[in-house]
C-alpha cells in the first residue's frame, strides 16, 4: 500500500489480557516509530527503530511493553497484562531515514479500549 | 510545566476566517518545528516544516517561529470547513525521535 498500515483499526479486551498490535509501515523507509496518544494527551513517544541498530525504548511506560521489528519492515507492539490506563490509539509512523528533514508518516492507529 | 504546551481550544470561527494557532516550549534546544493536521480517527499528517527561527508560507498556511520567546504559530487564512480538524505542534532537537508534541487544538471551521 501507498502508506502506513496498522491493524487492528480498534481492539476492545479485558483488563489482564495480552494484546498485539501490527504496523506496516511505507516500503523502503527504514525508521520506525511507536507512540501512544490518549484523550487531551499528546503524542507519547514509545519506540523507535532504524535499521539493523538496536531500538531506542526510552519511551515505553513499562516492561508490560514490548516491540519488534522483523526483517527491517513490520513492526508488533505487545502489551502484556492489559490495565485500563493502556487504553489509547496508538500510532506508528515511518520515515525514510532518522533525522528531522524527513518527515514521519502516520497510520491511522489502532484504538484500545480495556475494560 | 510541560516541554510543549497547546491551547486545547476548541476553537470554532467562520468560513473564510483567518484562524491563528499557537504552542509555546520550554526547551531552547529545540531546532525544527512542525505542524500536523489530524482529522478524526486518522493519523497525524504533516502540514508544515520549519528549521529554526523564520516564516514559512504554503499556499493559504503560513508557519513562524520565534526562537527568541519560544513561541510558534500556524496562520491559515481564508479558512474552509474542509481545515476542521485537530492540528499538532511538534519539535525536536536533532532526529525525529527527540520529537515532542502539542496535546492539539481542535479547530471548527463552520459554513
């Protein structure tokens, strides 16, 4: 596809459970980023991954939060033991290579919703 | 205090307003700023890009910086119903995952 792909579109689960959320972000960019943006909130930094290099994690809340990057492509962001403030849309976003004179691209996000 | 603060708003005005939006920042460091649009249950997508202090104009979006008092606007002009939506700051000091955003102002433009 033309952009960045994230699915599920929505997620609803119970408190406790495990969730995995899928990015697919623009071929041929090779940076990749996670955030996490909540009601009235900005977006959080989660993630973040550049090609072969080892991911930057400052920005996950939790080790319940994990990410991986398989084959320099699709991302999967798992939450492990959902609690009701994890409820949020979270975003990815790719860009062509790290650095601020390439923009990021975002997905439309996966909204969660934990009861 | 937060590194990037946002008027929430929401701010409503008429077709064909100018419409001015604003984020002021704490930290000096910051070198680029950006401008993103987002429209409900959609992605973030970006507007408008400026490195360091200076103006910046595309078609009826204009976009400042004053490093000088930490303070960045977004002017759109002639504004239609199609600019309703949710608008981001965004800055960062070196790379974009030193980026920091704006909670948004959530902008109405009515008929």
């Amino acid at each position: 596809g033309a952009g960045v792909s994230q699915s599920p579109s929505n997620k609803v689960t119970e408190k406790g459970k495990d969730v995995e959320l899928r990015c697919d972000p623009i071929s041929g960019h090779t940076a990749l980023y996670w955030y996490r943006q909540s009601l009235g909130q900005g977006l959080e930094f989660l993630i973040y991954f550049q090609g072969n290099s080892a991911p930057d994690k400052s920005g996950l809340p939790s080790d319940r939060f994990s990410a991986e990057r398989t084959g320099g492509s699709v991302s999967t962001l798992t939450i492990q033991r959902t609690q009701q403030e994890d409820s949020a849309v979270y975003l990815c976003a790719s860009s062509l290579a790290p650095g601020s004179n390439q923009p990021q691209h975002f997905g439309d996000g996966t909204r969660l919703s934990i009861l | 205090q937060k590194e990037v603060e946002q008027d929430p708003g929401p701010l409503s005005v008429p077709e064909g307003a100018i419409v001015s939006l604003n984020c002021t920042y704490s930290n000096s460091a910051f070198q680029y700023f950006m401008w993103y649009r987002q429209y409900s249950r959609k992605g973030p997508e970006l507007l408008m890009y400026t490195y360091s202090s200076g103006n910046k104009e595309d078609g009826r979006f204009t976009a400042q910086v004053d490093k000088s008092s930490k303070y960045i606007s977004l002017f759109i002009r002639d504004s239609q119903p199609s600019d309703s939506a949710t608008y981001l700051c965004a800055m960062s000091l070196y790379n974009n995952n030193d980026m920091r955003f704006g909670a948004g102002t959530r902008l109405t433009v009515k008929p």
